[in-house]
C-alpha cells in the first residue's frame, strides 16, 4: 500500500548541497517526491526552507528512505514525542534504539525540544528528568514519578556508549522525534575558518594552507578555546619534535593525545639523540641504535613514570616534557602492538576511550598530525561542530578520516616535517 510522509530542510540546503542530497536518496532508493514549500535564502546568510512531500509504494520502503533523509537533516513536518523505552539490562539496549550520528541533535519530550548533550557518532541517548507512570503503588494504581533528575530541572538528554547504559536508563529508541542538524557551509566565510569548507587536497598551495591553519589556532585561542593535537611517531621521525614542543610551551595546545609510540620516540630523543634508533639531524643508525626505544621504556619505568622524569631531571627536552612542564594534560593510549609500555600509557582499550572522549568533547579545534589510528579514534568522539585539521603524507589516512563520518574535517597531504615547522614558525613569528 502506498505511504507518504512531509519532511522539512531548514538551513543552507542549496550551498551545503544537503537539498540534492536529498533528492538524491529518494530517487536512488526507489520512492518518488514533491516540493510543497521553497524559501530561498536571498542573502548570503540568509537560510532557505523546503518542505517535501516523501512518497514511496510501501510503508517499509518509506521508513528506509526516511531513515537516510534523517540523516542527512531532514526531519519530519509533523513530529510526536520521541519513543522512550528503559534498558532492559545494564549495558543492553532496548531493540531498534536510535543509534546517534555526530550531528547536534535534538530530541522531542513532552511537546518541547531538548538539545542532545556531548553529541557523538555511534552511541545511544538516554534521557532523564521525564514524568512516566508506573503501577507501583500500594494498591497496584497508577502512579506518576519522575526518571532521573529532580522535575525542577526539566528533561535532560545525553549520549551514552553502550557499555555504560544502565539497567532502567530511559533510551531513546525508533526515529520519532529526533530531529539531526548536518554541518552547513553558508556562502559567507566565517573569519579565520572560512578555508575550512571540507575536503581533502594535495593541490592547495601548502605554506598559504598552514597559515590559514595557524590563523584558525590563533583565533581559537583568542576566543578562550582549547586545541587537542593528535600526534603520531611520524611527528619525531621526521624531524618537527622541536617545533611540536615549541608549539605547546608557547600555549598554543591545550590538550595532548597520542600513543605509547609517539612517547617513547620523542623521549628517546632526548635521552639518545635518536627516533627509533635512527639520528633524525644525520640520518645515521648509531651502534646499538635499534635498543634505543627499549632502554628509553626502561628508564621511564625506573623513574617511575613521565611526569617524574621530568622532576627528576631525567627527561629534559621535547613534547612529553613541555607538557609536564606547562601542565598542558596528555592521553597516552596503548595498543596490541607496544612494547614495555610507558607506566603513563593506559592499556586498558574502554578507560583509554574514555580518556579521550573527554578531551575531545572539551576541544574547539583538533589537529590531527600524521596518526591514522588516533585521527580516527578521536574523531569518532567528536561533533560535527569541532573544527578538526588532519594532515598526513599519505592520502589514505585523510579520505579514512572522513569516510567515517568526521565530514567537519579539513584534510592536508603534505610532509608532516614540513608543516609543524611552517606552523610553528607562522604562530611564533605573529605572537
């Protein structure tokens, strides 16, 4: 039997493309449409408005189609409430809970729209603060509480990993009333992140690219924001360990994110003169070289940890230093692959995503240096509204990057030992 359905697109639907995105997914996916209201934006800051009429030969083929326009922004005309049902268990969800992209989200409780808290890609929404009935009173009646907080404070939704549900946490299940907000790229450019419009390049002129990344930076920084780098090995081997530690003792970055690799090369540095075994000023493999990151873990581990090398004057120069040394916090996540590890590295898989959830929900700007595993692990923590920059040598950690859904991020292919330099000397040089 036929089914039809109006949705709505609000926003900078013709310049961000999200219109015929639109149009696109309902054609592909078999159903049919018509615009009954269209409002251009005449300025460039002016929204536009569409409402469409969603046709489709059976009620399942409708709901696909209108899952996909949900994601890509379009939401229902006439929305109802969104559908609560409590975790059965805890760390089990109810069947068909909505699982949460990385847009703001908003969600439809008691006639009222609540904004999604610490929105994040792949998680549920828990909601509290809502009246419910129950028939546990004395005699088996009806009887009206509250979930969560105390009713003064109105309804409250967040997001939630699965693994931290809690039997009885009211989940948000279905599609009904939850309305998702795409990131949009109006025609006027917003100050210093006007080139961050989305997409990879290898084209754009590098040095006018890096400036443009500084000025960002700095932009943020004036506006009290907080910048999270990502770092990878590749950072030290290729010689822009100096700059990165100039970077973070000028205040530049807030929040430091990275691997037991990455600590370990940028300490042998200091303690050895090498990054895994290789001098990165000559080149040169000295004698023993290859032990290097090996008796660096060891020192660290006599020391009893970073922070205390640093006190002890064990590790005197570098990244990991400049952070002990200006309080800037760091998350060192471990992998299958590490050796020792540092007795700073968080080895346990679930407390280092949480470690790095919580930076990345505190972050204005990330800067993704030339790590594919941790560019992907931190960008699956982020909103779409984080201004994210990912540079790497190689393409495919770029693309990666935005394949899995971080569509805010500005991709950079270049030499990472040319860019932090270039960086650095672009934001110390205008200091």
């Amino acid at each position: 039997m036929p089914a039809a359905r109006e949705v709505e697109l609000e926003g900078h639907i013709i310049d961000s493309g999200m219109m015929g995105a639109c149009f696109g997914i309902i054609m592909d996916m078999g159903g049919s449409f018509e615009v009954e209201a269209f409002e251009i934006g005449r300025h460039e800051t002016e929204e536009s408005y569409a409402r469409l009429q969603v046709a489709a030969d059976d009620e399942a083929t409708l709901q696909s189609i209108l899952h996909e326009l949900h994601q890509n922004g379009a939401n229902p005309a006439d929305p109802d409430d969104a559908t609560l049902e409590p975790a059965p268990a805890d760390r089990v969800v109810p069947h068909g809970f909505y699982s949460t992209t990385n847009h703001p989200t908003g969600i439809r409780v008691d006639g009222e729209w609540v904004p999604v808290e610490n929105v994040e890609m792949d998680c549920a929404v828990v909601v509290e603060g809502v009246a419910r009935h129950a028939t546990d009173g004395p005699s088996g009646e009806d009887t009206e509480q509250r979930d969560g907080t105390d009713s003064d404070d109105g309804p409250r939704a967040y997001t939630t990993v699965l693994d931290a549900v809690e039997a009885g946490d009211l989940v948000v299940t279905g599609e009904t009333g939850i309305r998702v907000k795409p990131p949009e790229r109006p025609r006027g450019r917003e100050g210093a992140f006007g080139f961050m419009q989305g997409g990879v390049s290898s084209e754009r002129p590098s040095e006018s690219t890096i400036r443009k990344v500084g000025d960002a930076i700095a932009e943020t920084k004036r506006e009290d924001g907080e910048v999270l780098a990502v770092t990878g090995p590749a950072l030290v081997h290729s010689g822009a360990r100096e700059d990165m530690a100039r970077l973070v003792r000028a205040g530049y970055v807030d929040m430091l994110s990275t691997g037991n690799g990455f600590a370990v090369h940028d300490i042998e540095r200091d303690l050895y003169g090498t990054s895994l075994g290789m001098d990165t000023e000559s080149l040169d493999h000295p004698r023993k070289g290859h032990k290097h990151h090996i008796y660096t873990i060891s020192e660290i581990i006599r020391a009893g940890g970073i922070e205390q090398a640093v006190a002890d004057g064990v590790v005197e120069s570098g990244v990991m230093y400049e952070c002990v040394d200006n309080d800037v916090p760091y998350v060192v996540a471990g992998s299958i692959r590490d050796d020792g590890p540092l007795p700073d590295t968080i080895t346990d898989a679930v407390e280092a995503q949480d470690a790095i959830r919580e930076q990345a929900h505190r972050a204005d700007l990330v800067l993704m240096l030339s790590t594919l595993l941790h560019s992907v692990a931190v960008g699956n923590c982020l909103p779409s509204t984080t201004r994210t920059v990912c540079v790497d040598i190689d393409p495919a950690t770029v693309t990666q990057l935005l394949d899995r859904g971080s569509e805010q991020a500005v991709g950079m292919v270049t030499d990472i030992g040319t860019f932090v330099p270039t960086l650095a000397d672009h934001l110390l040089d205008e200091a």
